[in-house]
C-alpha cells in the first residue's frame, strides 16, 4: 500500500505533478477522516504500530541491510553510516518511543480559550489539527516512525520525503505503518511516501499548497533555504543554530567552565550546542587560560579572536588555538571547534550575538541580575538562557514529551515543537439566531 | 524623514535593493530599541501620533485632495473614490482609533505559560514582538495610521508599501507619525514606507529575509498569490472568504432569512460576507420562496443550481435569478449576488464547503443539536457559526479590541488577528549553573 510514484525517466512533467496531485488530495481526504477519531482510536492505531514494528523486525532488517550496503558501496563516512543503521535494539526502540506518544496527552479539542460575547453568543478558541503536513528528511530512517507517530497523535496526514540512502528502509516502515492503520480501521492515506529520488518532486510537494499546510524540513541549512525559497505553504524553519555563551564579570568561573564543556562536547553535532563563548574583559586574563586547559583535555580546538588569541597563545601553553577568521563567527560548528572572543560588557556581547547569532540559543553566564536582565530583554532567540547550558533547548529537556523540530522562525512555534505545535484553532461561535447590528 | 526611495528609471537592480536593504537594517535596529519601550511609553507615543495627525489636518487634506484629483483623472470609480477621500471627520476618527490602541492592553511582556522543571530550572514562554513586520496594502490611507498604531503597540517596527493612488495621502501620515516618533524619543524608522512605485520593489520587500519577519497582505486574490509565491518570509495570508450559510431541515425558517440578508447585504463587499446559501431539500420548496422574496427586496440577484433555479423559476416570481455556471460556487462575489443549492443533508452540505470553499467564515442554521455537532467537528474554516451571521468573523465582534487582518492559513493565527497575533514568544530558562546529564 506504499504510494508509488512513477520513475520520472520519460514521464512528461504534467504526470509527475499528477501523482504527487493525488497523494496531495488522499492526503487531505484521510486528514479529514483523521480528525474524527477519538484520541483513544488514535492511540490505539499507535499501539497497533509499535506492535508490528517489533513483529516485522526481520523484514525491516533486511531493507535496513540493502540500505546499509549501498551506502558503504558509495563510500559514505562512518558517521552517516551509523545514522542510517536500524538494529534489533533500535527497532525496539522505536516501537518504545511509539508507545511513549501514545501515552502522551492529546491537544486537539480542548478550547484554548472560550468566552461569552455582550450579545450572548458563545465564542471558543478550539485546538484543531494542522491538516496535511509535508515532512522533509535525509539520512536517519528513525525520523519517518517519529514524525508519523507524533502526526497521527495530533490529528494530521503526512506526506513523508526522505533522503534516497534510506529509501529501502523507509518504504519498509511506511509498509509497517500503513498494514497497522489498515487493520485499526484508519485511513492508509494518513501516512504516504514519495519514494522517486527525483529532486523535481521535492520542489512540487513545496508548492502543492492546495493539499498540503505546513512543511517542516529536518535537515541541513541548504534544505532551509531551498524551502524558504521554493515553497508557497507556510515552513517551519529552524535547526541551525550559531549559539552563544557569555561570560559575564561576576560569573563563577569553575562552574562556567563545566556549562562550556556540556554546551560544546556532549553532542558536538547538534544544533543547541554552543559554537562562540564571549569573555568579559576583567576576567579574561584569569578565565582564558582555564579555558584554553579545559578545552584542551576535551580536545576542541579554538579560534580565537586578536587579543583573545595573543591571551590563550601566552597563557594556555597546552591549548589548539587559530586566529579567527572574518567568517569563523558565523559558523555552527557542528564539531569539536569553539570560537572565542573578549568584549567590554553585557551590550557588547548582545551585538555580538545581534551580529553573528542565529536566535536559536543563548545564554549568559554572571551572578549580576542587573546583566541577566538586560540580556534575557534584549536577546529575542528561541531560548535564552541564564547560568544553564545551550543544550538544554530541547523538547524533552523543557518537559514537552516530544519533539517535532527546533523552530527559530518568528511565526506559529519557537524553539521545540511538541504536539500543541503541530496544531492550530479554528474560532467556534453558537449563536442564538444573531445578526451583526 | 519619510525614506525615500531613489526612482528606479536608470538605476542599476543592485543600487534599488541596497536601498531596501538599508531600510531593512534600519527597521530591524529600531525593533531592537522598540522591544525595551515599556506600555507607558508606547501609549505616550501613539497618543502623540493622535494629536498631531489633528494638529497636520490641513497639510494631511491636502495631500489627500491631490492624491483624489489624480484618481479623479484616471476615472477611478465613485466606489474606490470613497475608499481613497480623507474628510476632516475621517481624520479624526483616525486620531480616535489611535487612541483606542493605546488605551489597549499590552500583550508583551507576559509568561504565557511557566514552570519549574525537575531539575530546578525555571522555564517560561514569554511574549515578545514578532520584530519587523512588512505590510503591503492597496486603496485606503486608514491603513496607514491602522497598521503603524498596531505595530508600535506591540513593540514591532514596519515597513509600508501602500497603493500608488493614495501616495501623498501616505507620506503625509508617516510624517505625521514620524515626527511624533521624533517628539517622544521613539526610533523614527519605526515606521517606514516605500515610496517607489516600482513594483519591483514589492518581490524585493517579500525577499528580505534577513530583516523582516513576516509580511502582511492587505487587499486581493492576486496580491495574495502573489506574496505566498515570492515571499521567503513567512505570509499572513487570508482575507479572501467563500463563505456559506447552510439552512438545514430544523432551521427556523424566518430567522435564517433575517441572517441571510445580514450575511450577504449588511457589507457585501467584505470577505465574511455570504456568498452562497445550501438548503436542505426537505425544506427547499418552502424555503426558497421565502429566500427568493426577500431577496429580491434586498436587490440581491440569485445564481441557482439546477433544482433550486427551476424552483425559484415557478415559487418566486419577483426574484432576480440566473442558472448557475460551472464557477459560480468558487465565488467570492464581492457583490449583491448569492449561490442557491439544494442539498440532501448535512453531509452534502459539509462536501459542498470542502470542494468549494475558503475555509473563512461557513455557518449552520438549524435546531437540531447533532447536526449543529456534526458540522463545528467538520468544518475547519477560521470560524464555523451555529444560528449566527458569517458577519461575526471579524475583531470588534470577537472582542479583541482590534484588527490586523483576517487569517484563512493553518499557521500562526487564524480568523480575526488582534494584538497578540503580532507577537511571538521566547523561551526564557533561568539556571542554577546546570549542566545537561
């Protein structure tokens, strides 16, 4: 039941656009049906997929193998290799963290607000399903079990889009989902899968505005910008984050360190780890080269920038320190590396990160309440933290349950998306056969 | 101090965007110093921006008077004409509706929602400004002092792009609202408008994605597409509103005529107005003579469907009725014009909105308690009525004080967006120097 699009060698660009037309219109007629069903209809449709996941392990297994063995054929790095990797365990996994939405509470119906107008009439805010949802992903197959999970909790069909290295393991999870939603009585239009590696789809999915309402790409900075640009449905943007540490005069040096040491070295790869650490200029001589130490044992190399650098080069004889270039502090990082960087005060380090941020995440380290206001007012990322770690951003962290993706746009959602994130409101208005005076 | 833009005959692409470009830096620099303002002064500068738009009464008449002979040249229609005139009494209002803003309660600021993690932690969801907010709106200068009133409350800086017609209109009124900016020590590139009549320069403000953070349509279907297509900012997108009225077996039959005729002839010109009316075939040959008479006496010229026509035809001699065409029921008539169709149920009324409506303002009349049930569940428009006129969806009405705009999209707000809708939120996470396990 896994849709098929046509190979697109030969077929003329109208039949392309036709297929991807009617996965649009299964999409919205099961999102329809979709939003009919009691919260334990739906849970119970999840249940039914984590049961067969753990049930066709072998077969998704198999796929995962033919995945793995192209992609080591084609010479992909260790790294991507283990992020395409499914094991027993991990499948186990899935099946678990199916069960985990399931248990979580559902958003949709509640009135979020409700009120009875002067005339009489009774208007509510009530909490409804986005829709159809058009997710893009590359590499991990684990994000097509998530994002179906949690698009099914709230309500919402997908279109699913996944990168080519996964497609034998992709379609062999859709397949799984959609034989559950098959025999729980839910529509198999719920959850499809557009398996043409052609790249003109993705463009076509990103303006099939008639059908689909929200795009959410989970992937790199050039799949951002391809959708800010391409797409005529509302994007979720978010996920690149050049994030940034300050520490402030009066901050606790030891433990700035161990926050410093959490926000760069735990998880180098993602996107709330810290890239820039911004020293006031009265401790920079005491605080650099403790720095330049401990950065040394958790082998990150620095670049640092003019006096900061002459600093760590006189001070922290045991410290990988380059000069930053003009770029370095727009970078995220995404590896083992730290940008540092004196200023005079709190503002100075607020129109560095004005300047080189990308308003995901960031915090000041100070035991000064005057700067710790000052900074939370004036620095508007998705989280701004005082006297905690970077990494903290995150949906499960601040007690969400779930995530869908890390928001850094303005509109709808900042920061993690849970389930209430992948809803909107429709205005419910009973009147009493009122007209507008 | 009104940003002038160079004219473009001449003038090499890059020089025209370096323009906007700057007007985008400058906007987002005045962002930053609007979000420290506290209520106080914001209420003080929009109360400044009321008196002076009294004080300039003659400079802003006579600008209008120019802008209105041109019109007149051009044979604009007495219509357009009444949208574009500014009279001594309209200023005023203006002035009134600025102090209205101002006596608005300010959302930002408030911990939309806040807790202790079980770390210790303290998280809050805080309200703050979206930012830069670019607006784009045809015809009548009101939107001007509208918009720029809504956005300073808020704390956002904007940038206008008003019609051609109303040019001097405009620039008279952001005078007028920059030097009061000036006079209470406001940034005065708070507000900012293009002044170029390039069009070009429209595709480029909807590009400028490094400054603004969402832009605002305020006029046609065309204007709309046009911004969902261009833009690589997020798009309030709406204002276009097919909406229906469905009178169903238990409708009390005369109290629907009375919303019928509130629905389409109160302002047949605006996006909650009825465009067509679904009536339950059990009732449809009562009905419909009743509908085609006060219709006619409302000069209200009917589009029927097949057996509707042929009934209106025999029962309602004094009705003004044509067949409907294959488009007539994707209308947006604008107009004293009304769709009639018969339907067998609340299910076909429910398939008749899915296939031909914008999901504005839809509505049910009826007496029957599952049926009323059936149609809120199904019906996802911005607001859905039971027993009330479509004319409700609007800000007033709902009591939010004010109105940005209408939202049909799935993202960010729906249906009426008041003060809040110009927010966005920050996560704020205050620590006790923790580290993530």
């Amino acid at each position: 039941m896994v849709m098929v699009v046509e190979k697109t060698v030969g077929l003329p660009q109208s039949k392309q656009t036709g297929t991807l037309e009617r996965m649009g219109q299964r999409a919205r007629a099961a999102s329809r049906r979709l939003a009919a069903f009691s919260t334990d209809a739906k849970n119970a449709a999840l249940l039914a997929i984590a049961e067969r996941l753990e049930e066709r392990m072998a077969t998704i297994l198999a796929a995962n193998a033919q995945d793995m063995a192209g992609a080591e054929a084609r010479g992909l790095s260790s790294a991507l290799l283990d992020r395409l990797l499914l094991t027993e365990a991990r499948v186990h996994a899935l099946a678990a963290d199916t069960r985990k939405v399931a248990a979580l509470p559902d958003p949709v119906g509640a009135d979020i607000e409700s009120r009875l107008l002067p005339n009489g009439m009774r208007l509510s805010k009530r909490r409804i399903p986005i829709g159809v949802l058009g997710v893009i992903y590359e590499a991990r197959p684990n994000v097509t079990i998530d994002i179906a999970a949690l698009s099914l909790k709230t309500g919402n069909a997908v279109i699913l889009r996944g990168g080519s290295e996964t497609l034998r393991s992709n379609l062999a999870l859709v397949e799984t989902i959609q034989d559950a939603l098959e025999a729980v009585g839910f529509p198999v239009d719920a959850v499809q899968y557009i398996d043409s590696p052609d790249r003109a789809l993705v463009t076509q999915l990103l303006r099939l505005d008639a059908y689909v309402d929200m795009i959410i790409p989970r992937g790199g900075a050039a799949l951002h910008k391809l959708c800010r640009e391409q797409a005529t449905i509302p994007v979720i943007t978010g996920g690149i984050g050049v994030c940034h540490l300050f520490v402030d005069e009066s901050a606790d040096l030891v433990r700035s360190l161990d926050i410093i040491e959490n926000a760069r070295v735990q998880r180098p790869s993602v996107c709330n780890s810290c890239d820039t650490v911004l020293v006031h200029r009265a401790v920079a001589r005491q605080f650099l080269p403790m720095l330049g130490e401990r950065m040394a044992r958790c082998k990150v190399e620095m670049r640092a920038a003019g006096e900061a650098f002459a600093l760590l080069r006189e001070h922290a004889p045991g410290a990988v320190v380059l000069e930053a270039g003009p770029d370095d502090f727009d970078q995220e990082w995404m590896a083992l590396i730290l940008g540092v960087k004196i200023v005079d005060n709190v503002e100075e380090a607020i129109q560095h990160i004005y300047d080189h941020g990308s308003e995901h995440s960031d915090g000041i380290l100070t035991n000064n309440i005057a700067n710790a206001n000052r900074f939370v007012e004036a620095i508007n990322s998705s989280a701004v933290f005082v006297n905690a770690s970077t990494r903290f951003n995150d949906g499960g962290q601040f007690g969400l349950g779930a995530e869908v993706a890390v928001s850094t746009q303005k509109l709808h959602a900042r920061g993690p998306m849970g389930l209430e994130e992948l809803t909107t409101y429709k205005w419910v208005c009973i009147g009493n056969w009122d007209v507008r005076p």
